[in-house]
C-alpha cells in the first residue's frame, strides 16, 4: 500500500481513539484525561504503523522502542502529576465560557478533535520510518539520531524529575527552581520533547524521506509558541516575582550557560 492511504488510516485510528476519550470525558466531567494520553496516543500510533507495514529494519525497530519508551514515560509523567487535582484551570475557564450545556459537544472539536489531527500531523516519521527504510546496518545519521534523542530524553524526564522534587519540598512553595537541568534552560522538559521530535525527524531523514522533517519543526513551534514556553511564562512572570531575575540570566530553551543579569548572582533554589 502506498505511503498516504496508510496515513491516511492512521488519522482514522487516532481521531476513533480520541472520540473515545471524548465520551469518557463527557461521562465524567473531565477534559483533562486527553493530557496523560498525548504520549500513549503516538506510542499506539506508531505500532499501528510498524504492524501495518510489516518491516524487518533495524531502524523501524530501533524507532518504535524509543517512541515507546518516551510515551509511557511521559503519559504516566503526566497521570501521576495530575492525579487527585480535578479538571485544569484551561478546560474550566472553557466551561465557564461556554456554559456546561454547549461545552460537552465544543469540547470534542476545540480539544479532542483538534488534538488528534495534530497527532496525525505530527506522526509523519512514524510511518516515514519503516515505510521507507531498507534492510541494512543503521548509518550516521542514525547515530545523530539516536544521540540526540538521548539527550532530550534526559533533558524532558531529568527535568521532569527534578521540578517534582523541587515541589514536593514546602520550602520552596513560590520560589523558582534553578538547579539541574534549570540551570542551562527555563524549559528543559519542552526542550528535550522538541530534540526528540528532531530525532524522529533525523531518523526518516536516514531511511531516505526529507518530508516528515515538517512534523519535527510543527511540533516545536507547538512547545515554544502555543501550549508551551509562551503559555507558561506568562504564568510564570505573573506569578512569581523571582522568575524574573531567573529569565534574566537563563536560557529560554536551547541549553546554554547562565549569564550575569545586572550583576546579581543565581542562589541555587530560589
């Protein structure tokens, strides 16, 4: 089968699975079980994909370990932090906006549906990967690849880590985590997420397909511009008045040594 019917019916399964979280949400009252299933959503999709084409690449099969790895890890990430907190404050002001009789329906579009198309999107090299790979030993490229998904998995998860424990000490309730992976950037999660979307990228790009290098940049520009970096330092700078001093002097997302800022010096924790 040809390239896009088969991505097509990739769109297919992922808009089936999101109208069913759709209708576990309306039944529950809460919007916000899409988030712990962004992760799982790709992992599903990309096995959909592997199956589909029944591939014997290395580079096929190398792809779909780490696409695993990174989606369980992140949708439990996510259910484990938002466990016992009720509906985010996102999907609330929605319901507040929209009144709870209109907003059960707008929710499927304004979220589900509109999640699940950037899903389809996004999962280009997914396909791209063992559609277009051959059977052979992984190149350079493959090593850039994996490298670099290497590193932004331990940017996303390290930093993940670490702004958990920084939370679950009461000393440090309104203060700003400067330590770790926050020393070098004010977004390491969002950073290592986006260098492993470029992996995935890097990858089709070896098995021959230049293409789904577009999902990798889409889904950049959705952690720095839509529901990322931009949403949340403008939280951030509302917020906490010593984030301020922090962004001064720390890189916003790529990784980078700290700079003086007005001469001050950075006190570990604050």
């Amino acid at each position: 089968m040809h390239f896009f019917p088969l991505y097509l019916q990739g769109l297919l399964c992922i808009l089936g699975f999101m109208s069913i979280l759709w209708l576990i949400s309306v039944i529950i009252g809460n919007v916000s079980i899409v988030d712990p299933f962004w992760g799982l959503g790709f992992a599903g999709t990309g096995w959909f994909y592997f199956l589909r084409v029944q591939t014997g690449s290395s580079r096929a099969l190398l792809l779909l370990v780490l696409l695993t790895i990174w989606g369980i890890r992140l949708s439990g990430y996510l259910a484990w932090r938002n466990r016992g907190r009720g509906e985010d404050f996102r999907y609330r002001e929605f319901r507040r906006k929209y009144g709870e009789r209109r907003y059960w329906w707008i929710s499927f579009f304004q979220t589900f549906l509109l999640q699940g198309v950037l899903m389809w999107l996004i999962s280009a090299p997914l396909l791209a990967v063992p559609y277009f790979s051959q059977a052979g030993p992984p190149g350079w490229l493959d090593g850039v690849a994996l490298f670099l998904w290497i590193a932004g998995f331990l940017f996303e998860a390290g930093g993940d880590l670490q702004l958990a424990r920084f939370k679950a000490d009461e000393r440090h309730r309104g203060r700003v985590l400067q330590t770790g992976f926050w020393k070098y950037t004010r977004h390491p999660n969002y950073f290592g997420d986006a260098a492993i979307w470029w992996a995935y990228g890097l990858f089709a790009a070896a098995a021959g397909s230049l293409p789904p290098l577009a999902s990798s940049l889409l889904m950049t520009l959705l952690l720095l511009r839509v529901s990322g970096v931009a949403l949340l330092e403008k939280t951030l700078r509302e917020t906490k008045p010593a984030y301020r001093e922090y962004a001064a002097r720390t890189s916003a997302f790529i990784p980078w040594f700290p700079r003086r800022a007005g001469g001050a010096k950075g006190r570990d924790g604050t």
